[in-house]
C-alpha cells in the first residue's frame, strides 16, 4: 500500500494526558485516538494489528473445534435478571430502556446469553461437548477509565463458553482451551505468565489467567523465583503450614485489659508493647451483600486479603465495613477491634497465622482499649472451618510450593479461563437428558481474550525509544520500502519492483511514496515500527538497497537480487527471537 | 471440521411467527435465532457466511486503497447534536446516560466520528483524498422490527466515507466505490441491480442504490422495460415533458365555484363532473419539521411524492399534515383544498402536469365547495420555481430516459453510496488547507453495504423447497461429506481420505459424523444447502462415491480418484452459474 493513502496521522509531540508508554506511543504513531472519554477509534494501522491478532485467535479456536458465533450486543434486562447479574453486577453495568420503555444493557460478558441459547437448543448429552466462541465489542462503563486502551469502556474481546454433560468434559475442554490460548499468545509474540487466577467472583471453582508482565500493568503477578508457581495477587499463597497444637507445651497467661489510647495502628502497638507486629493481630470489618458484618483477624504483619475472604464466604464481593456501621454494631471503633466479644451477629473469620498465635493481643471491642494475653478456646471459641488463609502474600515469602521465594512484578491481565460449573446453566435451566435420562445442568467454562487491550499490552513490552517495536506475526505491514527520492528514475523503478515482488511472496508492503525529507521519514518508519524496513537510496543504480531490522536496529547493504529470499528469512527471525 | 462438534440446531418445524422465507429458512436450518424482538444471534454456519461476505468486502475495499478503521459504537451525544442529528433522527436513535449522568447514542451510522477524526487530524489538502471504512455492529430502534434479519434492531454494516478536498475527488471516490460495490455483489453471487437512490435524507447530491430482487423487499425498484434505467420508487421518473405554453390557443373560461357536498375524492369528483381524473388536480397539505405547512398539488390520477417534495425543499422530513392543522389554517378539510385562495403562509408546490393543465377542476378552500375552470396565472400565482416532478412514477408510463415502459419489482438495499458534499464538514468544521493557503470544507461521500441484511437477501434468493442453496463463495463450507454409515471401514476411510485431501486443496469440508439415519442426513444437508454434496455409501469399497450438485440437484457417482480434481471446477462452475 502506498503510504500516501494511508491515513496515518503521526504527532511531533505526546499528548500530555498520556500516561502510560502504549497509550503514548499509540497515540503518537496515529493508530488510535480518543473519541470520548475511554472510548478510543482505532485507525488504520491499528486495526490491522487487530485483524492479525484476531486471525491468530479464529485459528487456534477452529483449531479445537471451537464454532464462531456472534449475539447481540444490546441485551434484554430480563435475561440478566434470570441470572441475578442485573442487580449484582454494579455501576459498570450500561443499562437503559428502548423507545417502547423496556429495559436492555449493553453486554459486557456473554454467559447468560450463550447458557439460553444453549438451554433452547441442545436436549441431549449426546450433542454435548460443544465450544463456542465470538470476537466482539464489550461494554463496561468504568468509573474511571484510564491507560489509553488498558482500561476502557468499549473494548474487543474474544468470549468463549464450554458446555459439557460431566465434569470431565469440562475439565477437557479448559485443557484444550489453556493450551489454545498458549499457543495464542506464543504466535503473537507477547510475553507472559500463566497464573492461578480468582474464579470467585464468576462462581467458578477454578481459573488461570494469563497476564503480560509490564510496568503499566494494573495487578500484581507473584511468583516464585525458582519454580513455576505464578498467581494473582489475590489468591498468591506464602508456605505457611499450621502448627498441630500451638498451645502445647504453652503456659496461657491471664486475660488483662489495659489502656491503649494512643495505639490505633498496629505500628503504635507494637511499639507500645514492643513486640513483633506478626505476635499481634488486627481486626478489620468487612460487610458481605448481604450486609452481615464479618470480622476478619490477621497478624499484625499482615494485610487482609478481601478477595479470598469473599471467596470464603461464597460471595462475589464482600467490602470494608464503614465505622459507623462498626461503631453501631460492635460498640468500638477502627483501631480498637478485636475478636474477643464480638456480638452474636458479627461473624469471625481467622487468618491461620493468626490462629496459631498463643497470648496474644488485641483490640478489646472498646475505644482506646487492648486485650493482653488473648488465647483462641479459652477467649474466644474457634473452629477449623473459621480458620484458613486470608492474608495478602508478601514479596520474600516462601512460595506455598515450597520452591523458591515470590517475587512480585506488575502485569495485564490479556486472558482469562474459568470453570464455571452450574451457576449459569442452574439460573437459566440449561440441562440436558444424561445417559440415563435424566436432566442434568450443563457445565460450563468461559474463556476470554482481551483483543483490543492485546494491542496495548504488546505496544508496553516492544517499543524502544524512537517508537514501536511490532513481532512480526503481528505487525501492520511486514516491510516498509523507504524510497529517499522518488523522483530518481533508479529509486523508482527498484521500489516499484520490490513492492510487486515482495508482494507477489505474500508480504504486506507499505511504501512511503510521499514527499517528504529522508529525516521525516526515518523517524516514522520508526516511530509506527514495522520489523523491516527497505532503503532505496542512491545505490540503487547499483543493485544496491540498506536493510533495518526495527527489532535490533541493525543495519546492511543488500544486493537487490537477495532480496526476495532474505527478507522471509529475516521475519522468521524475528518470530522466533521472540 | 465434524458436524458432531458444530453447533447447528436445525428445527422439524418453521416456528410460526417467521413470515419471510428468509427468516423461516434461516431459523429452521439452524444459522440464527432470535434473543430479543430484533436482535439476532448468528449461530455458527451463518457466522460463516458472514465471515465469507465480509472478507470479499475488504478485499475489494482494500483494492480501491480504502483504509480500514474501527470507531466506538457508543458516542457521546454531544458529536450528534453539533450536526444537528440528535435532534433530528427521530426515535430510532438509541439513546441512554453513563453513570455520569452524561448523554450517550448507539450509533446507527458514523458521518460525524469520522468527520470530527479527520477535522483533528487532516489539515492539508496535500493529505487527500483519503477512502476509510468499517464493518461493524449498528444499532436502529426501529418501532417494528420485521422479516427476520432484513430488519433488525443491532445489524452489521459496511460503513464507508471518503474525504476530498474538490468536487473531481468526490467523483472519483464515488465511481471508484460503485465499480467496488459492483465487484463485491458479483462475486457474493446475489442478484441485484443498481438504481437511482435517494440522497436527500443524507444531506446529499447523488446516490445509488444496489438492491436485490425479491418478494419479501420492502422497496419498490422501478424500471425501464427496455433500457437500464432503474430507480427506487421514491426517486424513480417517467417521460413527461412540460407544454411550453398550454393557455396558448386556449380560451380560459370563467372561474366558477360549485357545491360538491358527495365529492370527497377524487374518483367521487371525477364521477360527478364527468371527467377525466388527469384533468382535475388534488391539493395534499404537508407539514414542514420547521412547522409549516406547504399544500402540494398533482393531477388526480397520481399521487404526491413526499420525497420528492422534501428533497425540493430542503428538508431531511416532511409528513402529512394533521386535518386539524389544515382546517385550523385554511378553513377547509381534506377532499375540499385547492390552489386557489390559501391563506399567505401556506406555500405552493404544483406537479408539472397539474402546471400545464387549462380550465381545471380543483378544491376551493370550503367545505363540499370546488372551482371549476381553474387557470394557473388569472387565478393563482405560480412561478416556475414552484413546479417540478412532486408525483410518484407508475407501472406502464414511459421511462425519463424515453426507453421502455416502467416496471416495478420489490427489492431489498443491500447498498448505498451518496455523494454527501460538505453537510457534515461545515458541522464539525472539518477543513484543510486548498493548493492556495485557503480554508475549504472537504467534501465527503458515504458508503453502505448491509452486511447481515444480505445474509438473508441472499437466503431469499437461492433456496429450494429442500433449504438453503448458497453460492459458492459464501457458503459456510464448500463440500458436504456423507457417509452412511461410519462403522463400515471402507467407508470410514475414503471419508477420512476425502476429508484430508479436499482441506489439503484449501477447501472447507463438514464431515456428518453424526450416527444417524442416511434420510436426516441428507435432509439436513439439503436444508443447509452446501454447494456440493458427496455420499460416502456402499460402493466406496469399489472406489466409487455419489456427488450431488446442490444447485441443480444433479447427481451423479464418481471414482474417488477423480474427486478431488472435479470438485474445484464443480464449485467454479456454480460461481460461474450466479
């Protein structure tokens, strides 16, 4: 394609309200702008990298039988109401009514949608597995969107849903879909770490994420640095191993009450006490949607995990109480929480460290005031099923595999599968006849891709500092023909000559045919970064054009002769540097 | 890929409310279903097709270096009021608040996104002219959505607009998107012809329509008989050519009013003074958006054009006034109106034929009162900018080009190209800069092509009592495999082997794997309607197999050595036969 034809608006300067290295650089080499605020239009180049991303997704699903599908975007309130999302699913949800007053959202996930189609049309076991799969625009309407394409209301994503007769069935289908989705990612070029991931709030039981270590990225990927053991900050678990009977061999010291008017934080305690932050614990309130206020205890060291906590409780999200509801129900303030009589009708949760902690403190359920020698049975009745892991790991733990200690880097989540089991196939009776005849829910898995955000998460990681860096596989075009002067008879015959016989081999060829200085030029063939680019200058009289790889910056001569042949070879290599 | 693992619910029955054979075939073979009033999910063959009459659009869009581009579906009010559109469209627009309380549209169409993209980013007319296009979701609340996927609520569609800065590069973005627009249908194998359009509602100069023949059409394509004239019923003319003079040798008799209580219509008129309706006129009062009324007169044996009136005047809209209004300002109901005697702020259009009629009959502005031997001139005032073609064309008059006699057939839009001009440039103050430093609005086109709609144009077109009969190129698989029965081991294997070497050659193949009886699946089959069918049964042991050509139910057995070379140029042949 000749570049003069292209529309391609390339900006000398980076917007100021850029923050983040993609959103910059993707502005600034004229593939998106914004349209309004988190809504972005992706221009030409940039939809080229999407259809190529979308064709290494529609490969590799149709690769697992995978049937493309398409629904509405617009949805009938009514079939979110069936599944309870209508009410839960909270302020990002778009929601308005058609001229005849009736209620409709736009989707931002396709669960119930598929489940009903599914619960209509398939009757028997026999017709099951199937997977189906769509690439299309999704709607979120973020209270805050940010990151250029990060974080957006309206975003591509690919949403793929399992639906299987047995567990089995189910368990094969998030096989093959884990290893689609690798095999995805590894075509594209991109780095990054598959994770265990938090399938809670979908109501699933079991879920990987696949997140794109970046700077920019939003979650936290720990790991282990010497084994594989990679989750979510959320559900990342430290080697923590319970003691049988912590109290053995233990004198339990005397309940004592004492004034503690200046420690409010754990810090202030500790150093009152001068003891270890990880032999105290504190208390945080957490209320549940159901608006029961569960207590929930840790050692001082650390920090409570909410997402395992709702996990715990079976809801989709449980958040911090506020005080005054605090104050209302227990009679204390922040600060001055503890576990030791609460009222009947707050619900205690203990972390496992914190469970294994003999005489120790804690808030006393009264302004200014600490327990001293608290003790677990003697204080406060416990039972095994109150106690498990609700801290948030911290960087240097031991890894819960026992290899190794985690590490902590930020990264963006590009994909996610999930096993949802029956929530969805229960709410929308969605069952088939079993082999015995007899109905059972289907059980389902859903699995995404976020397409559009792909295109971000990859601009983060490959980009130098005069611009983008595309993989090959992956790129708007794979050569960039730079002629210096169009009007010199040589140049001209050997770029149009180029153009026809690289295109003829199945390349995409852009050719910058405007008249712009050598300078201008260079600097947007780098800045919009394509893996090749071919420089037709005065040598061309001679046979003899100047090659640059974008991914090394490495430059040569090349006879025009070995072109055609070298150029394929020079792509592969870059695929497979990646 | 094995029809065990595609999800095709095909139905016994036509479910009772699909009216269209579109809509019936499409249900019943399993390629939609419907998720609300209007909004349908393309189960996955017809994805298929989709995918198929999609990636030809962006071949040919990409052969006439159009760029292809994304922009949100969701836009902000504040882009449609700055055109005027918000106010405008009616109640077709979707229109909803984020949860910021601010305005948002689902966007039917996308003249002002683009425009405000190239009025930010195009500054020079040394940038144009530039062609960009989508394929993308569209949203129209229609009040009745109908006739399956021929009107919807959410639709795919091509959007296409080019940007000049001259009137030459208008034209020859228009000529090259028709030429692309003709390539696109022909090679999708729907028969269509190209017509004169509507471009008045657009804000627009000129336009063509592509519409597909058939009987669930909503639009009327009227012809010429013998020549290749051809317009939509709104646009279409005939031969009628104005008398230079017709009071010349004429006596003008006296004006005279009349009692004419039983003479409501024109046929009642024409009945009570003997003559012939082409002699007398009807007077129609129309209502301006801007509240005014205008009364419209045409001879009685025509009826008035309210698109041609609306395009006279200038407005995207006119109705029918309410017969309150009317009688509230001209003192006279329906069936007594008439040219002669309306107060000063309704204005007069008249029909050239009603302009070149001598001593005519007309309503005098009083209830069950008419004037006879009325006379332009004497006894109303008209100039010539107040006559023009107002009357809708009918079968069998002579065609405007002066060949043939019109005909009308129905059709349905499958595509649309207008030559806008500057109505959304002037806006949004899209300019550049001319050859001599000046600001000029660039001047636009706009390009449609109804992406699902022709999913089941095509469907109206090709099909059989038996089902579905795709064209080869957008059919969602080129060849059907059929064995008989899997468990016979010859049998297997040639489907295995067919299977193999057919994908091989690039072709797409559905294995029925499914242990059924050889009559449902051959009734699926059929109902599916893939171009070529080829039965696997007790002669593969012998080398022989049955192919059926969908098309033209021809069958006929095959050694399965030939197979594979016949098969390409069987699917060439039915290209061919479109």
């Amino acid at each position: 394609m000749k570049q003069s034809q292209l529309f391609m608006p390339t900006l000398r300067e980076i917007p100021a309200d850029a923050e983040v290295k993609s959103h910059q650089l993707l502005l600034k080499a004229g593939y998106i702008r914004p349209v309004t605020a988190g809504m972005f239009a992706y221009l030409p180049l940039a939809k080229r990298v999407l259809n190529k991303i979308e064709a290494i997704i529609r490969e590799e699903m149709d690769a697992v039988d995978a049937n493309e599908m398409l629904v509405p975007e617009v949805l009938p309130a009514e079939l979110w109401e069936r599944s309870g999302r209508y009410a839960t699913y909270g302020q990002d949800l778009y929601k308005f009514k058609n001229r005849q007053d009736r209620d409709f959202i736009l989707g931002p996930t396709h669960e119930e949608t598929f489940t009903e189609l599914f619960a209509n049309d398939v009757k028997s076991y026999k017709k099951l597995p199937l997977l189906v799969y769509q690439i299309q625009a999704k709607f979120r309407d973020e209270g805050r969107p940010r990151f250029g394409l990060l974080r957006t209301r309206e975003f591509i994503m690919k949403d793929a849903y399992s639906f299987s007769a047995d567990q089995a069935g189910l368990d094969a289908a998030f096989t093959k879909m884990e290893a689609a989705y690798v095999k995805i990612f590894d075509r594209i070029g991109i780095d990054y770490r598959v994770i265990v991931g938090d399938a809670g709030a979908m109501g699933g039981s079991d879920s990987k994420e696949f997140s794109a270590p970046a700077a920019a990225g939003e979650d936290t990927i720990v790991y282990s640095d010497q084994s594989e053991y990679a989750a979510n900050l959320e559900m990342a678990k430290d080697a923590y191993v319970r003691q049988e009977n912590p109290q053995e061999g233990q004198e339990l010291a005397e309940l004592q009450k004492i004034d503690t008017p200046n420690a409010k934080t754990i810090a202030e305690l500790a150093e009152l006490l001068d003891e270890d932050p990880a032999q105290l614990v504190k208390t945080i309130m957490v209320v549940t949607p159901d608006e029961d206020l569960v207590a929930v205890v840790t050692t001082g060291d650390f920090e409570v995990n909410l997402v395992k906590v709702q996990n715990h409780l079976g809801y989709p999200e449980v958040e911090l109480a506020d005080e005054g509801l605090v104050k209302e129900t227990v009679g204390a303030s922040f600060g001055s929480l503890g576990p030791v009589g609460l009222p009947e009708n707050v619900q205690l949760l203990v972390d496992e460290r914190a469970a294994d902690l003999v005489n120790f403190a804690a808030g006393a359920n009264e302004d200014g005031k600490h327990f001293l020698n608290v003790n677990w049975g003697r204080d406060v009745e416990l039972n095994d099923d109150q106690v498990a892991d609700f801290r948030t790991a911290k960087e240097g733990d031991l890894s819960v595999d026992g290899k190794g200690k985690l590490q902590f880097t930020k990264g963006i989540e590009i994909g996610h599968i999930f096993k949802l089991g029956t929530k969805y196939s229960k709410a929308l009776g969605a069952q088939v006849l079993d082999e015995n005849g007899r109905n059972t829910d289907m059980i389902m898995g859903s699995y995404g891709i976020g397409v559009s955000r792909l295109l971000a998460a990859i601009a983060e990681q490959k980009s130098d500092d005069k611009g983008l860096v595309w993989p090959a596989s992956v790129a708007p075009f794979d050569v960039h023909l730079v002629p210096i002067n169009l009007k010199d008879d040589d140049q001209a015959k050997v770029t149009a000559e180029l153009e026809a016989s690289l295109t003829d081999q199945g390349l995409e060829v852009l050719v910058d045919d405007r008249k712009e200085r050598p300078g201008v030029k260079f600097a947007d063939a780098d800045l919009i970064g394509l893996p090749i680019r071919i420089t037709i200058g005065k040598k061309a009289g001679e046979g003899i054009v100047e090659v640059t790889v974008r991914g090394t910056q490495s430059e040569f001569e090349m006879r025009i002769s070995e072109v055609n042949e070298s150029i394929a070879v020079l792509l592969d290599g870059q695929e497979d540097a990646q």
